[in-house]
C-alpha cells in the first residue's frame, strides 16, 4: 500500500486545536497580504504561510481560509501584494488578523505600482500577479509571479508557537 492510498483510507480525524499547535512549532514571519476588493477598496489581512516557490521564474505563495469573508474579492483579483511585517509592528498583525471592514482607518499606506496597499515600516514587500489558485482542504493557495519587489535592514516580525517574537541579533 503506497502513502498516498494509506491517508486517503484512514479517517484521519485530528484535534484541531493540537494540530495546530503542533504546526505552530514551525517558526515563520508574518506578513499582511493586500489586495482591493471588486469597489477598488483596499483590503488585507495577516498571513503567516506565505513562502518562495520558485527563483526562476519568481514564483511565491500564500494560502488564504475558504471561511474568510473577503474570499471572493482575493479570488477575484489580478494582483496581491505581500508586506513583510518589521518587529515593530506587532500592532499591525493583531489590526489584520481580526475581521473587520475598516482595517485601512486612520493607518498610512503607500500604494503600488499596481495600485496595492503597501504599508509603511515593514522589512520587504512583494507585489505580485496571480498565477494561480488551488482550492486543498479548507484553504486555497495563492501562486503569484513577483513582478516587483523590495528590501531594507528592519529586523522581522517572528511567530512561533502562537506569539510573537522578535530576533536578538
Ligand atoms: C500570525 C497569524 C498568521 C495567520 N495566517 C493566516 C493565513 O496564512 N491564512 C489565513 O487565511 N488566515 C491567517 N490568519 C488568520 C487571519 O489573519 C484572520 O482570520 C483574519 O480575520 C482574516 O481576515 P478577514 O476576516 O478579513 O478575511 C493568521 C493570523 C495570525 C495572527
């Protein structure tokens, strides 16, 4: 029997909770995925599985929850822009990750070339073309080719087990 028959055939059936706790030991950054919606408003919010795909071509990717209410306006957009989060801007984090029509109120932006929210104060920002969609369990992953980038020295926002950290250099 291969793997891939083993799992299709096992009712898997994890504690949700514990999962991702268990996921939670993989350190990443934190990054706000911005795009505007189908009125050209702007919208976003914080992503941690956001990863390279590819060098040549470009290629990065994210997955977004099948239970966000912006679902439609993500899927329906041409391009997506992923700021990564400096160590200071914990607050920012904590502003995406809740549902909320007005996450954009009283917060200074830069916009695009493409004409994408790109935030003051993150450590790199990557401005994508939607290169494809995959619907996998309860997510749909985002491939985008960067078509534009850039970087400065900020340390990073680290999360780790749920909090988050910031890196002793
Ligand atoms: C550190 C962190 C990482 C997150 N990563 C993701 C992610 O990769 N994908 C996702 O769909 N939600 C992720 N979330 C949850 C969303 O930010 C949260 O559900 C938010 O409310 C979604 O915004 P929306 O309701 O406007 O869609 C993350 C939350 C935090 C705090």
């Amino acid at each position: 029997m291969t793997i891939e028959s083993t799992l299709q055939d096992q009712q898997i059936d994890f504690d949700p909770r514990d999962f991702r706790n268990a996921l939670g030991v993989f350190v990443t950054g934190v990054t706000v995925v911005t795009t505007l919606n189908t009125s050209g408003e702007p919208i976003g919010l914080t992503a941690n599985s956001f990863s390279s795909v590819s060098l040549s071509p470009p290629l990065v990717l994210w997955s977004l929850s099948l239970r966000s209410p912006n679902l439609s306006n993500y899927l329906q957009a041409t391009h997506f822009l992923v700021n990564i989060l400096s160590d200071k801007q914990a607050d920012i984090s904590d502003r995406f990750a809740r549902s909320n029509s007005n996450k954009f109120e009283g917060l200074d932006y830069k916009k695009s070339q493409q004409g994408l929210p790109q935030l003051n104060g993150i450590s790199a920002y990557f401005e994508c073309r939607t290169e494809a969609r995959h619907y996998s369990g309860d997510h749909v992953i985002f491939i985008g080719q960067v078509i534009n980038y850039q970087y400065n020295g900020s340390p990073t926002l680290v999360y780790s087990r749920g909090q988050y950290k910031i890196l002793e250099s």
